[in-house]
C-alpha cells in the first residue's frame, strides 16, 4: 500500500486511514476545486473540471490517474487467477497463424496474415496467382516494435502497382502519419505528411495522392490536400477547405476507378465533389447540399447511382446517366424504390449487376439486383444473423462475396455466382476448440413503456432452462444511427460456458428498423435509448432468462452514455456495469466547440445554447445527474490519449461517483496511459483488457 499512500499524497487525495481488520483498499478521492461552467441557459459548478489537462502534463492530475490505476489493481487483485484463465480461454480459441481470404485486384491477390504468437497483422500480396512468391507490404509487428500503441489506418497501392501509402497512428489519439514507400525495393521514401486522417487516394499519375488534414487542436477533417511525390508536404496543393465545422470528410475512387471524390458528411446533410481521376481538375458537385438530404454516389458504366433519401426517409436507389448528371435531383430515376418498412444500407455497383445490403424485421441481409430488373435475397439459415459485403475489388465479374454471421456462428465468407446460384464456401473463421451446434441463438421482442417493439438478439448455452436463476450480459450501442449487429462474439463464450445468457437490444438511436428508428433515438427523444435498454432488462427478468440480481450491462463511447445514465436511472435493474470510455459529461463536452466532435454532433445530441436542449441534455448527462443514492459495481475504463471521448469525462464521473455514492459496491477506474478510443492495440493485449472487466463482471456475480 506505500506505493499506492504515495500517489495519492502527490495528487493531493484525501486517503482514510486502512483499516487493522480488513485489507480492503481505500479508494482515491479527487480534490475539489470551484469552477463554473458558463453556458447562456444557466450556470453549473463543476468541482472537478480541474482534471482536464489538454497537454497531458499536469502533474496531479496524472497522480490521480495513477492512484486510480493502482487502487484498480488492488482491488482486483484477488481476480487475476481468474483473469489468468478467461484470457488463456480466449487466446487458445484463437487460430493464432490465421489469414484473411485472398482477393484480385489488377493482376495481385492481395491478404493479411497473423504469425503465431504476434500481435499484428503482415500485409502481403502475391502476382498472378497464390502458388507464386509473397511480397509483403507492411509487416505491423516490425512497425509496432517498441512502441505502446500502433494502429494502421489504410493502405492503399498506386494504380501502376509500383507504391504503396498507408497511415499510421502511434498515440492513440487518430492523428496519422501518411507515409509511402516503393514496393519491390522495400525503400520508405521520404515523404511523411503528418496531422493527416487515414483515407488515401491516388490519381492515376501515380504521383499524387489526396489525402485529408485535420485541424491540430479540435482534429476536425478540414481540408483536402494533394502531396506529390518528392515534394514537401509544406508545398501540398489545397484542394478543398471545408468550411462548416459539423461536417466530416472522406475520400474515395469510384468503382469504375474513373473518379477521385470528395464526399463531405453533417448529421443531417451530405455532399459529394468528384474529379477526374486521370486528369484531375476541378471537384465538381454531384447534388449541392440541403439540409436533411443524405446520400452517397458512385459510377460505373457511364452513369451515377446514388442512395438517396429524398422523398425517402429509408433511402431509394437513383440513376442519371452521365450526360445528364449536372448537380439537379430532377433528372434522376428510380432503379430501388423506397420502401416504408425496408431500409437500403448500402450497395455495390458491378458491371452485370448490383448488390442492395438492407435492413428488415431488425435484420442485415442482402439482395442481388440483375440487370433485368429482378431481385433475389442471399439466403440465410437461422432466425438471428448479418450479412455484408466482403472484399470486391473488381466490377466486371459474376461473383459475389460476401459474409454471414450469427451469435453461434463465426463469420463465414463465400463466393455467390449471381448466374447460375451456386454458393462457395471459401472461409469460416476458424474457432480452436468451440462447436456452434452446443449453442443456440433467438430473436425476441421486448416492449417498451411507450408500446414500442424492440428486437433483442439473445445467445446461450443448449440446455439452458428459463427459470429465472440465469446471469444476463446484456449489450448495447444506441447511437448515431450505429445499428448493432447479431455477430460472433470470440470472447463471449467464456461468458456462455458458464451460464451466462448474452443479449444485444437493438434499441432506438441505432437504425436496426429503419431511420425512424434512429430520429426516435436522438436529439429531444434521446431518453427513449436509456428507456428502451432499462425496459428490455425488466422484459428478459420478467420472461426468466435472469435473475433479477445477476444482470450485467455494458456499453461504450456512446453506449458508454447509456450504462451512465442507466446507473442514474434504474441502478436497481444492474447488479454490475461496465462502462467503455464513455461520453458522460454531455453538456460541458457539447458546450465546447474546441473539443474533437463537438460541433459535428450538434444535430446528433442538441446544441446546449439553446435553452430547451440545455434543459432537455442537463436532465440526462450521467455527470450532472449522480445523486446521493446507491449505484451497482461499476467497472470504468478509458484511454488518456482518448480523442473520441476525453479522458476527463470518465474521470471527473468517477470522482463524483466516489464522492456521492451510499453504497459500499466495487467502483473500478482503469486507466491505460498509453492508448485513445479503442483501448489497447494489439489482438493479445485487447484480450488481456477484456479479460480483466470480465472477471470484475463475474466476481460480482459470484461466478468462477
């Protein structure tokens, strides 16, 4: 406990004497310190602001976070034996030499690979076919060597096959280098554009390449730029400056690979510029922007078809032909027309075909559309499952790839003949150990206070009895129009093999129903997310796939929103929660147009200036809400180069936690000091994360 006293007296912590009787740690408490927080519909005290430290430097408040940490580590101390053996279960199911399946693109079959034992992915590529010899293009493990974080954010090969650009980001806080090297000598060239986003296109010189800048402070996507090869990035070529802070941008190459184009995103709005890619010029406007049309266009064929939802509120599919696209809506035609209870998610163009991911009943499933005019769905087996794309580099086939996937089985790729219907199974992910015919999953519908019918995926163990006595997992997202899909889940069957039921409520802010089901899950109805979460709980208890004390609940970011404001709003419901870098402090965040995401999410949670969505946020925001009642064990964690959701807000959640709450549950802080948003890099290290709130989780329950 010295090292533990030591801390919290440098951060300047009040420490309760330790007790001669018991070994129980003492959990740190955060001084207090009076600001006020502005905001022109009223005026709050916020005593723990101080923690916000935009360098990272300050000194007690890294001594805080330590003490947490270390208080985190004594507390669980007692569970390492069993977050021993949850993480020696989830890596031994784990094919650790696995490789992604092969696909074409311009004469390469291009892969990645795992070797045993590292925690990175190796980049590779064969010509011709896969008998001839690898040529690796980035070996991860190498480039993360030494290093506590390393994510690659893309990688994308120059159209003559020569060079390759990727971006890569060793802070944790999605601020990537892009970097290009020469393929057949391995040479890394000298070009190193800093402060860039991941998305990367190249012009069919092979010289330039388009990428995207952020702003260093609020790491807003804010211009488009073009660097060429052999210059300084000093002297890129300003392509595009977006001038609203609440759209993001992204760059992509057609399907055709005719165009390079810029495609620009709001909450409520889009807008696309494309330009030659083989002579680039002028980004011209595909449809200028309007506020609530959303849509995205690509080429191929000589004509655009672009997902709409003009007149559409769950999108249709449009066309014009080339000589007729100049920016007016009115020249375009139907070729899917919009349907009330089918939601059009997204398309892929193909030179004889074009295949529809949609949404229905709460399901992700596919459908082919031939050149005829006739559509098939993809079939499907089971009564809970997704489908996607999988890789299609290359238009002019009749085969299409794509994945299946349920709660019980591993994502599957096959190969579809659009022609002759013939399905080719080319990979299940492998899982060492595990039979999916000892599971079994289920679809049920929960109903809301207000009558609403919310889909619950649900997964368990065959020969589990509905009496009531089973723990409940229950996860979920709820945001953003972010619809939670019925996957495999690797870890979660740790969580099963012991008796666990695990359930996704696919509850309103998601777009598992369609985009009314995502308008009636934000802005003035965002309550009805944290309402829909607390009512499928009560459903599933009250129909005995629970018992009523063994619920666990966990959610993240946004989802990490919903466990706080859940623990504010029904802490009886939840034995345990684990929140994921969550966003809990929503009023103070949305209030400040410095912080990343801010001013893009005005129209996702409301601006706090004005009066009604001040009140309406206020009333919510997990931070403002902590009382002075009793909360279940709470498992916190974040990251303190976190640009997502900053680190403080977790923090500053916590201390008011620790300094409100009644009860005498476990509430546990984990700081990791050298990762952002997605926790830890690496597949091992994430397991070991994983492995440690899971044990938290079964500790609390009284489970082994």
């Amino acid at each position: 406990m010295i090292r533990f006293a030591m801390l919290a007296l440098a951060a300047g912590l009040a420490t309760a004497a330790p007790s001669a009787a018991a070994e129980k740690p003492t959990p740190p408490k955060a001084e207090k310190r009076p600001y006020e927080v502005r905001a022109p519909a009223g005026s709050r005290q916020d005593e723990y602001y101080w923690l916000r430290d935009d360098s990272r430097k300050d000194p007690k408040m890294l001594a805080y976070l330590n003490a947490e940490n270390a208080y985190a580590d004594a507390l669980l101390a007692h569970t390492k034996p069993l977050q021993d053996r949850l993480y020696e279960e989830i890596v031994a199911r784990v094919k650790q030499d696995d490789a992604s399946v092969p696909y074409r693109e311009r004469g390469y079959w291009y892969y990645m690979r795992f070797e045993t034992g590292k925690d990175y992915a190796i980049n590779a590529r064969r010509k011709g076919d896969m008998g001839a010899p690898e040529e690796v293009l980035l070996d991860q493990n190498a480039m993360a060597e030494g290093k506590g974080f390393f994510s690659l954010g893309n990688a994308v090969v120059s159209q003559d096959n020569r060079l390759l650009a990727w971006a890569d980001d060793t802070v944790g806080r999605r601020q990537y280098v892009l970097r290009v090297k020469d393929i057949a000598s391995g040479k890394v060239l000298e070009d190193a554009v800093p402060k860039a986003e991941p998305d990367i296109a190249w012009a069919d010189d092979n010289r330039t390449i388009f990428y995207i800048d952020k702003d260093p402070v609020t790491l807003l996507s804010k211009r488009v730029k073009a660097h060429v090869l052999g210059t300084p990035a000093s002297a890129d070529r300003l392509v595009y400056e977006e001038k609203d802070d609440s759209f993001y941008i992204g760059l992509m190459r057609t399907r055709d690979d005719r165009y390079v184009c810029i495609y620009l995103q709001s909450t409520v709005a889009t807008e696309q510029r494309c330009t030659s890619a083989a002579q680039p010029g002028e980004f011209k406007v595909v449809a200028p922007r309007l506020r609530d049309h959303l849509y995205q266009a690509d080429h191929i064929n000589g004509r655009w078809v672009i997902r709409t939802n003009w007149n559409a509120p769950n999108y249709r599919l449009m066309s014009v032909a080339d000589a007729q696209a100049n920016g007016d809506r009115a020249r375009w035609t139907d070729v899917v027309p919009h349907k009330a209870d089918v939601f059009i998610d997204d398309f892929t163009l193909f030179n004889g075909f074009t295949a529809i991911r949609e949404r229905s009943g709460g399901l992700l499933r596919l459908r082919v559309l031939g050149g005829d005019g006739k559509s098939e769905f993809v079939a499907a087996e089971e009564a809970a499952y997704a489908m996607g794309f999988a890789t299609n580099a290359e238009p002019d086939t009749d085969k299409l790839r794509y994945t299946y996937g349920s709660m019980t089985t591993p994502t599957t790729t096959y190969e579809l003949d659009v022609k002759t219907k013939a399905r080719t199974l080319l990979k299940e992910t492998p899982v060492i150990g595990y039979d999916k015919t000892r599971y079994v999953t289920e679809r049920v519908w929960a109903t809301a206070r207000d009558g609403t019918k919310i889909p619950v995926s649900l997964v368990y163990r065959k020969g589990f009895k509905k009496d009531g006595k089973a723990p409940l997992f229950q996860y979920a997202y709820g945001s953003y129009g972010s619809s939670t899909d019925p996957y495999f889940n690797l870890s979660v069957v740790s969580l099963l093999d012991r008796g666990f039921v695990y359930a996704i409520a696919h509850i309103r802010g998601g777009q598992e129903m369609g985009r009314a089901w995502y308008d009636n899950g934000k802005l003035l109805k965002k309550t009805n997310t944290f309402t829909d979460f607390i009512d499928v709980t009560r459903h599933l208890v009250r129909e005995k796939y629970a018992a009523k004390d063994r619920v666990a609940a966990q959610g993240g970011s946004a989802g990490g929103l919903l466990m706080g404001a859940i623990a504010n709003m029904a802490p009886r419901d939840y034995r345990v929660i684990v929140a994921q870098v969550p966003f809990v402090d929503v009023v103070t965040t949305m209030l400040d147009e410095t912080i990343p995401l801010t001013t893009n999410e005005f129209d996702e949670w409301g601006n706090p200036k004005d009066p009604t969505y001040y009140k309406y946020m206020l009333a919510y925001s997990p931070y403002d809400q902590v009382a002075r009642k009793a909360y279940p064990a709470i498992f916190v964690g974040t990251g303190l180069w976190d640009s997502q959701v900053q680190y403080f807000e977790p923090a500053k959640w916590v201390a008011r936690l620790r300094d409100r709450k009644t009860d005498q549950n476990a509430l546990v802080f984990r700081v990791n000091m050298e990762a952002g948003h997605g926790g830890k890099s690496g597949r091992f290290r994430r397991y070991r994360e994983q492995a440690e709130y899971y044990a938290f989780v079964l500790d609390q329950l009284g489970v082994k």
